[in-house]
C-alpha cells in the first residue's frame, strides 16, 4: 500500500466512526423531545434526563473530532495561510503539529485514561441528582476521542511531509459535499431545464473547488 492509499485508509476510519457517532443525535433529539413532553404536558419530569443528554452530546462532539479532521473542517484563521504557498503551509503545519498538536493530544490520551479508570474503580455516578446514573463509561470517551484524533493527525503530518516533497497537498478521502446536494435537487426539479441545470450545477463545483483549494493551498503552486 503507497502512501496515499495509507492517508486514505485512515480517512475513511475517521469517516466511519465520525458518521457512526453521529446518529446518536437522534437519539439525543428523541430524547429531548420526549422529555419536554412529558415535563410541560404529562408534568413528570425524569430526574437524570440532564445528565444523559450531557453524556451524549459530549460523546457526539467527541468522537467526531477525528472526522472533522480528516475533512480540513476545523476552524482555521487563514488570512495569512491562504495566501501562502504548499510547501509553506505544509512546513508551518508540520511544525504546529509536533510541537503543539502531538504533546497536548497524548497529554489528553493519558490523563483521559487515568481520569476514567479512576472513575471505574470507584463506580462514579453523577452528583447532579440524587441517584444520578453511572458516567464512568463516557469519561472512557475521553481517551477514546483522543486516540482517534491522534491516528488522524499523523496522517495530517505524512500529508505535510509529500507536500513537502512535491509541492502539492495529497488528496483526502472524498465525503458527500454541498455540490452533490445541490446536483441531486435540481436534477429532480421539474422548473429548471436541462441547460440551466448544467450552468448551475458547474458553477457549483467550481466554488466549491475554489474554496477546497483555498484551503489546501492548491492555488498557489505556482
């Protein structure tokens, strides 16, 4: 397997955990849902509903870090790294990475590791209520999240390293885009003829394009 067949591999491992976890927000929305009826209208509010929708919306939100990742989706101040060359970019961040992103996400892996096997030994429940339920197993998420993120970011650190080599930043792991919305709607669109649909469906692709390589530096290899 080459290189880029690596990068690839742990993309679609972020991708695929990212897209798992993320279906527990309908979970989380049924649970809101139902608890809002049953406070407001049945009048029998649950006692632990706080915590439970805390523990799922902080395993959601971490466990989809790697993913957003893997897709170049943090935010980034880049007014100035825009405007800079491939190689540029790559140096700059295979600098941040070692130095900030590795300490402080192994920092993150052991302490998280500590903190929930802690909490195991002595069977932790949540203080917010009375007979809070058990929150061991989410503080388990912590260590988890970070290993994921982890495994993603050395296959941002090997992308810094072929753009150093070559000039250019190596492709990631396509995932479902705005593009592909937009195509899907208008080719079902009984108002939009064939032409127009093509014209709007090219100019599409080619902000989206734009705003990619804007953020990878691919405009400016020269």
């Amino acid at each position: 397997m080459n290189v880029q067949g690596v990068l690839h591999t742990i993309d679609g491992i972020s991708t695929w955990i990212g897209k798992a976890f993320a279906w527990l927000m309908i979970l989380l929305m049924t649970m809101v849902c139902v608890e809002v009826f049953k406070r407001y209208i049945l009048n029998a509010p649950t006692a632990w509903i706080f915590d439970a929708e805390n523990m799922l919306y902080g395993t959601c939100f971490m466990m989809c870090g790697a993913y957003t990742l893997a897709q170049n989706a943090h935010v980034r101040g880049d007014f100035l790294y825009s405007s800079m060359r491939p190689r540029t970019q790559a140096g700059l961040d295979l600098v941040l990475y070692i130095v900030f992103f590795i300490p402080g996400i192994a920092a993150l892996i052991y302490s998280g590791w500590v903190f929930a096997v802690e909490s195991w030994t002595i069977n932790e429940h949540s203080n917010v209520t009375a007979n809070g339920p058990p929150v061991w197993q989410f503080k388990f998420m912590i260590p988890l999240a970070g290993a994921m993120v982890m495994l993603q970011g050395i296959a941002e650190i090997m992308r810094c390293v072929v753009c150093l080599q070559t000039g250019a930043w190596p492709s990631r792991l396509k995932d479902v885009a705005e593009t592909d919305v937009i195509e899907e709607q208008l080719a079902h669109s009984e108002y939009v003829d064939e032409e127009s649909r093509k014209i709007a469906i090219e100019r599409a692709k080619q902000i989206d394009e734009v705003a990619r390589q804007r953020g990878m530096g691919g405009d400016l290899q020269k």
